[in-house]
C-alpha cells in the first residue's frame, strides 16, 4: 500500500476533473459533500441496456469508467467554494490493466486479486492518494502490490502531479 500527499491540488483537480488522465480507471464508488452530500456507486447495471446498443466493454465491465461519470463528479464539486469533503475510489479492469500494464498482467491478473485499486481523500485542502489491491485470499507474494505502487508513482511523475510519499 503507499499514501502519497498531493502537493498542488489544483493541477490535481483539473486532470481529475476536466483532463483525460484518469480516464482509463473505472468508479468503484464515490462520496462528495458540498451544500450536501452526493453518492455514487459506480456499479454497471448491464439490464439498463437494450442488447442492441451494448459495448462489449459495458458487458464486461463491473463498473462505469470514470470519463462517463467525471463531468457529473465536475458539476458538483465546481463553484466558488471548494467541496468539504470527497472520496473516490477507482479501479482497473483486467482489459485496463493489460493495456496500461502489459508486461506485468501474467503476475498482476493472479485469480485471487479482484482489483487494482486508487482511493482519493480531499479533506481540510488536503488531498491524499492510497494505492491497494482487492484480493480474495491473503497473498503470500507481495510483488503485485509493489508493481502496483510503482506503476501509480511513475504515472503521477509523468503527468507533472506533484506529490510526497507518506
């Protein structure tokens, strides 16, 4: 698991909010409290879709990916005070995490791992970004954690998100 404090929370704002960088991860869930509070469970209900219009991705997929959620999360965090409080969580899939990470998926996609996870926590103008991973048993091999962890801090430095690690 690694904590990082975002230092520039605005820069930070504007990839999550309005720039593409988290596009590729899905909502798992997420909690926004301005003038009151807001829920999301990002769970996909494929019943929704008529059969003709589904993507293979909607069939797939467990949760909605974050470019179809994030202009809603915009619409109520933007205005002239910032929020309270929010906390997102995301997720890879395992068709997001062959594209993002092909060349560690055979140890990542291990059966027992449901879920490559980021959690984001804005609170008192603090941002804080934590790394895990949802498992269905203990894992006694810790590399994919370690790969994860790696993989979140090489993709921050290289979209310029300014960071300390806890």
């Amino acid at each position: 698991m690694l904590v990082l404090k975002i230092n520039d929370v605005k820069n930070f704002m504007n990839q999550l909010l309005i720039g593409q960088t988290f596009d590729d991860f899905s909502l798992v869930d997420a909690s926004i409290t301005t003038f009151c509070s807001f829920m999301i469970d990002g769970t996909l209900h494929r019943d929704f879709f008529d059969s003709d219009s589904k993507q293979p991705s909607v069939q797939s997929a467990l949760y909605c990916p974050w470019k179809e959620l994030k202009s809603y999360c915009y619409s109520i965090i933007r205005g002239k005070l910032p929020p309270l409080h929010f906390r997102i969580t995301f997720q890879l899939n395992s068709s997001q995490l062959t594209q993002i990470l092909p060349a560690f998926s055979d140890v990542i996609t291990d059966p027992a791992i449901r879920g490559l996870n980021l959690n984001l926590q804005y609170k008192n103008h603090e941002l804080f970004c934590t790394s895990g991973i949802s498992s269905d048993s203990f894992l006694l091999d810790k590399s994919p954690e370690f790969i994860w962890d790696s993989f979140i801090t090489d993709y921050f430095r290289s979209r310029q998100i300014n960071f300390d690690r806890l």
